[in-house]
C-alpha cells in the first residue's frame, strides 16, 4: 500500500499588515494587551475595498505548492480545501480554486469544513484516497478570509485580535518506494455539544430569509466565542490526540523533530509544548506575524518551516489541533 508523501508546500498572505496599534485605533485595545495575552503582534488582512477571496490566496499558495513539487495544474486529480469562510455561500470553494488555476475539468474538488482543523482532517481524507490508489497527486489547500467579518468594534474586541488572514497549500503524492517516508498516523475528534461556544449564527439557512435585519443589528453575523472555554479544552485536547497518535506508530514524544500545533494563541502553543516537555527547538510558531488564519494556519508554518530548512529527510513531524466545533485532531509524519 503506499503512503502520502508531501511533495510540495507553499503559501501566500495579504501585502497590508494590521499591528496590535492599527487595532488599538479601531476599539479599545493595546499593544501590551493583545501581545501578553496571545502572542501576536502584527497579522495580515486583506484590502477593505472587496475584491480578494480565499480563492484568489489559495491560488497564489497552490501555484507554488505546485512549483515546488515540480508539478503542474495538470497533474492534480483532487482538490481538498479547507475554510470556514469561503468566497460564498456555494459552491464551495474548491471548484472556484479549480477554475482559477485551471486544473483540469472533472478533477473532484472537495470543500472541508472543519474550521482551525480543517486542514488536519483534509490531510486525513487525502491521506485514506492516497493509500486506497484513487489519487495520485492531490492538492490540499487552507485558506481563510477573516477580515470582511470581523467586528470591529468594541463588541468584537475579543475575537478581532485573533485573526488574520492568509493561505497555504501542500501537494501529497502516493510514494510506493516502501522508504518508510510518508504520513504515519492522523487522528479527528470532535464534539458538537461545544457547537455554540465559538461560532457565526448567521447567514443561517434555518431563518426564512437566511439572514434578517434584526440579526444583522445583533450582530449575528460576527463570530462569537468564549475564549477561557476554548483556551481550556484547547491544552487539554492537543496533547491528548499527540499522545495517541504517536502510540499508533510506535513513537513517543521524544521522537518528535518539529511539532507545529495550529496557531490560535502563543500561550496555548507554549502550554502544549510544555506538558510534552518538548524544548524550542523541537517546535515552530508563527502566530506573531500571521495571527490566527484557522485552516491556513498549520500549513503556512509548514511551508515556513520547510523554505527555512527546518525539517531534513526522514524527520519525524508532528501537527495538531483545536478549534470550533469543537473539533480537533493530530498526525505525524516521516518527512
Ligand atoms: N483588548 C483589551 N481588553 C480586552 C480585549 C481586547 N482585545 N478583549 C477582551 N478584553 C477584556 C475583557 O472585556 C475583560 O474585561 P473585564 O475584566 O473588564 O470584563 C478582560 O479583557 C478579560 O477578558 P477575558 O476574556 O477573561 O480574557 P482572557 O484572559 O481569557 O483572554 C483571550 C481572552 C480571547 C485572549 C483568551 O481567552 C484566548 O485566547 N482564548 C482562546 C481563544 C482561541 O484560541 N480561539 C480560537 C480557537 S481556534
């Protein structure tokens, strides 16, 4: 059976970069505030004037994802993308990356919605159509447009630090060289009593209408959340799934060259780290730059990491993840 072998990684963000002082002219906030609560100090949005979809970030990431692997449009027979706010309402965003990069008619484009572990379990179903043999080149794609929905007012405050926006992309490919190299384990959890504890209520296709003008005096179409909530689950989840997925390969903790868990705040990367004993060199964040970009989020440090010359042939990497839904998950690989 073969395994799935990252042949590819790339990325691409918005020009405009938003600092913690750019928010602080919006609402009531601050530099000190955002930084020592979360970590991030600048993350990137793009133009207010409209215009730029996730589609369009997916496209720039997926061209260069392709490049890397020595590809071409051509050579993709399936597209997994993952977001949690697509260009529309339908049809998912896929089949608008599809077009834009001119990857052949017919190639099935699959849209996940799994929010921050969108891409981890994308990387699961890529993973089970690649060793099954349906798919030899697949192209998986993260990508968020956060800013067109964030409130920026003092009511959203709490949520609007957070995010930022951006994509990435990997292209996996079928190895049946038998070289031990590939994804080893992934693992999906999710559970749906938590659904509302961070969430966007509308649009909503259970209201007549799908989006009133009361919800929208609401502001019901802005993400809600309770953060300690999150925060809690977050540092009790991720370990968890690490420690299990490992164990489904043989490895422990000890064996991990490069963790990166999904970027939604530093103190809950650190807090990760810190109950697996893990020392800095052994993980990589980027929230700092990039803010939380939820489905991006893994792959943009991902690709970060790989241009860097972080990871060397044979590395064991490792990913996790936690986010609404609440869903979460972790894989390791044998790069
Ligand atoms: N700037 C300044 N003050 C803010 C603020 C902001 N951007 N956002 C909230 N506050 C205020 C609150 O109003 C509150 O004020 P009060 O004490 O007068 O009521 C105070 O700061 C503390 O709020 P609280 O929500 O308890 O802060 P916290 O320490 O839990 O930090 C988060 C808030 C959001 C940074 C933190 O809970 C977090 O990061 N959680 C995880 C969220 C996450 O990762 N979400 C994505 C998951 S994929």
């Amino acid at each position: 059976m073969p395994t799935s072998v990252v042949l590819g990684t790339g990325h691409c963000v918005p020009e405009r970069i938003v600092t913690n002082d750019d928010l602080a002219r919006l609402f009531d906030t601050s530099d000190a505030w955002i930084r020592e609560r979360t970590g991030i100090e600048q993350r990137r949005w793009v133009p207010d004037e409209g215009g730029t979809g996730g589609s369009d970030l997916a496209t720039e990431a997926a061209r260069t994802a392709l490049q890397a692997a020595g590809l071409g449009p051509a050579d993709v027979d399936m597209i997994v993308y993952a977001t949690l706010s697509p260009d529309h309402f339908f049809p998912g965003d896929g089949c608008f990356l599809q077009a834009k990069l001119d990857v052949p008619a017919g190639v099935p484009a699959l849209d996940v919605r799994n929010q921050c572990s969108g891409f981890l379990y994308g990387l699961a179903v890529t993973d089970s159509f690649i060793r099954s043999g349906s798919y030899q080149h697949v192209l998986l794609v993260g990508a968020e447009v956060h800013s067109t929905g964030l409130d920026r007012s003092n009511l959203g405050r709490d949520v609007t630090v957070l995010f930022g926006d951006g994509a990435a992309a990997v292209v996996l490919g079928a190895n049946d060289s038998g070289d031990g190299r590939g994804i080893l384990a992934t693992e999906l959890h999710a559970d749906g009593r938590h659904a509302k504890v961070l969430w966007t209520d509308a649009p909503s296709c259970v209201d007549r209408g799908r989006m009133t003008v009361e919800q929208i005096q609401a502001r019901r179409h802005f993400a809600e959340m309770s953060g300690r909530r999150v925060f809690k689950h977050a540092i009790e989840c991720m370990p968890a799934a690490l420690h299990s997925v490992l164990g489904k390969c043989g490895l422990a903790v000890a064996d991990i060259d490069l963790l990166i868990t999904h970027q939604a705040n530093l103190r809950i990367c650190e807090a990760v780290q810190k109950q697996l004993g893990l020392r800095d060199d052994q993980v990589f964040n980027n929230i700092m730059r990039y803010g939380n970009t939820t489905a991006a989020s893994i792959p943009l440090a991902l690709d970060e990491c790989v241009r860097a010359g972080r990871i060397r042939r044979g590395s064991i990497v490792a990913f996790a993840s936690f986010g609404a839904g609440f869903t979460w998950g972790a894989a390791v690989l044998r790069w």
